[in-house]
C-alpha cells in the first residue's frame, strides 16, 4: 500500500538486471572508453534506422552542433528553426556563428508550420533544422520539397523520435542529418548520448575528426588491436564522443525497443480516451501509415474552456504526488533570445498559446496501472 502513496516521477528511467550485467561487463573488459562497445551500439542503431552512415556522440546536442559545423556557416547564414523547441536545436545555430530564424509552430502537432517556412527564406537561407516534436512525425515531404526549390539542407532533430517513421522510412534519414537523444528521459537511454544519421559518407567523413579533439582515429582504432596505428590532427575537433560502458546500456535497451514502444502506445491510448472531456487540447496521433514514438504526452489547455493556469494546474498534480514536464517555453521567452536576437514573441502567435499553456504527464512504459488512473482521477478531479 505505501508504494501507492509514492511520488509519480515525470521521466523515470528503467534499467534492469541485464544492462547492469552488461556494464559490469565492459568495466572487467578494461575498455570503457570509446571502442568496440560503441561499434556494436553503432551497427545496432543502423539496422534498426535502416540508415548507411551513423556516428554515436555524447549527446543529441552534439550531433545538432556538428552537423551544422560542417555546413561551414559564415556570420550572416541563417537557418531556418521552429519558434517552440528545446534550446539546443536554436542555439547550436548561434554556436556555429549564424543566425536562427524562427518560424511558427503549428497548433495541433506542435510541429513546425511547414506553411510559414518559405516567408522566411532569404538569400542567406542555408539550412532548415525541423523537430519531429514529441514523436509525432512533421510533414517531409513538403520539407523536401522547400529545400530542393531553395538548395537548402535538412536537419532532423529527432530527439524525440527513435521509433517515428513516415509511410514505413524512419525519420532521421529524409534530411541529410538526422540527430538523436538517448538522454535518461527519452525512449532508449545510455545515460547521457546521442547519435548521428548522415545521408552520405563524405558528410560523415567531414564530422568524424571532430568528434574526438581532431583524431583521426581514436584510441581504440590505435590500440585495440594489439598493433599500434599511428594518427593525426588535420583539424581541431571537440569532446563528443560516447563510451563503450553508455553503449552497453543502450545495447540491452534497445533489445525492448518494440515491447516499450508497445507499451508507450497503450498508455498515450489510454490517457486519450480517459482524458477526451477536460478542457484540454490532446496531442494528435498521426496516420496509419506512419508511426508515432509517443514519447511525451502533452496538454495544452483551452483558455475558452477553463480560468485555471497551467502553474495552478501543475501546483495541484505535484501537491497529489504526480511530477509534470514542460515541453517548452517559447523560444523568444528566453531572456537570452529576446535580447540577443530582438525577437518578439507577439510574432509567434501559436508558439506564445502553446508554450505558456502546455504540460506533459507522465509516460514510460513501466508506469504501473494505479499510478495511471491516479494521474487521470487528479486531472479529473483539478477541471
């Protein structure tokens, strides 16, 4: 009975007996730094994708950074960003020295407006970075369609959406980036990591010197096969490489992959169903014939419907025992942004709706059933 009164966390991650024996595993190995962990992650990740040419990284940030790096942007590239995202996918633009073009999001799928992207293209346009916002798929092609009228290149942030495909292709490989998060709350964690889909190999061949300070081959690649092989540093790189021991992890996650996801789907179904008569705006699923990851479940509520605040309401849910996410605050509402870049939320008028009204409830594959129905009672219960 007391585990019943326990808080409800908002991303709980779940590791069992199998990842910790595959950890302990590599650290009896004696490599536990980047090696062949991390190869077999890589090769993992590139069946499931169906993609030719991947990169683990530290983190999906990292493979944003990079893949804007080797665009080569000069200070007055801009690219284009949707205006409600985590600050990554903006601020790798400012890190690589050009500037983020906000562009609306649409109501409904919290995904960029594919609509308004054209106005605001300009000659110094060079790339759109899209977000596949909560593993709800965005409309490729009308993206593609845009980049090949503009020759602009695509990045997937694809955070959100290790499992999203569109008619059967997984996202990620319809642009030519396509990043992922394995960060603790996603759908398939190592901890802290990230992945890189490339389109073509050239591409990869530019980023993977930087991944590790400029190396041309890592230590593993030197020394792992009992034969010294000697390397160098054409150019400067950074620290973004993964580890065999965050690999081991995601080795034994993603053999659940299909069943979390199955999982997922139930609960997002579920929530839908219960949830249908508040006066909230549901997340929408996509067609039949994609497939959504159902990564966050989020809630906007319907200012005509109700008077409570979104801070009331997630007040009332962490007073019940029940943790709540924000996924996420407008661009422009970030101080940095507003004063940096000079952008006026007032211009994004859904984004300003959206982000000042949303919350995500709980949803991971282990959440237990009464935990379930004690998260729809209380919303019932606050409207």
């Amino acid at each position: 009975m007391t585990s019943k009164k326990k808080f409800i966390i908002f991303g709980k991650t779940k590791i069992t007996k199998k990842e910790e024996e595959e950890v302990v595993k590599t650290l009896r190995s004696g490599w536990i730094g980047t090696g062949p962990k991390v190869k077999e992650f890589e090769e993992i990740f590139k069946r499931y994708k169906k993609s030719n040419y991947v990169q683990a990284l530290s983190s999906c940030t990292a493979a944003l950074f990079l893949s804007l790096k080797s665009l080569n942007l000069k200070k007055n590239d801009e690219v284009i960003v949707p205006a409600m995202t985590f600050i990554s996918t903006v601020s790798t633009i400012i890190q690589n020295g050009a500037k983020p073009i906000l562009v609306d999001i649409d109501k409904k799928t919290m995904n960029i407006d594919e609509n308004k992207i054209e106005d605001k293209i300009t000659k110094n346009t060079k790339a759109i970075v899209i977000v596949h916002f909560a593993g709800y798929p965005l409309n490729m092609k009308s993206i593609i369609k845009i980049s090949k009228k503009y020759k602009l290149k695509i990045i997937e942030d694809c955070a959100h959406a290790i499992e999203t495909t569109i008619q059967g292709k997984h996202v990620g490989n319809f642009g030519d980036f396509g990043c992922f998060s394995f960060y603790p709350n996603k759908n398939i964690t190592t901890g802290e990591g990230g992945m890189l889909i490339s389109k073509k190999l050239k591409s990869l061949n530019i980023i993977r010197p930087m991944v590790l300070h400029g190396f041309t081959k890592d230590a593993w690649k030197r020394f792992g096969a009992n034969k010294y092989s000697d390397y160098d540093v054409v150019n400067l790189g950074y620290k973004n490489n993964m580890t065999d021991i965050q690999a081991s992890i995601g080795v034994e996650q993603f053999k659940r992959i299909d069943l979390m996801h199955k999982k997922r789907k139930k609960i997002w179904k579920y929530y839908s169903k219960e949830l249908k008569n508040l006066p909230v705006f549901l997340p929408k699923d996509c067609d039949p014939k994609s497939k959504h990851a159902y990564h966050l479940y989020p809630l906007v509520l319907n200012k005509k419907e109700t008077r409570i605040s979104r801070n009331k309401v997630i007040d009332l849910l962490y007073q019940s025992g029940i943790g709540v996410g924000i996924h996420y605050k407008a661009i422009p509402d970030y101080t940095y942004f507003k004063k940096n870049l000079k952008i006026d939320i007032n211009n994004y008028k859904n984004a300003k709706i959206v982000s000042r009204n949303t919350f995500s409830i709980p949803l991971y594959p282990h959440l237990q059933s009464y935990e379930i129905d004690k998260i729809i009672s209380n919303l019932k219960k606050i409207f």
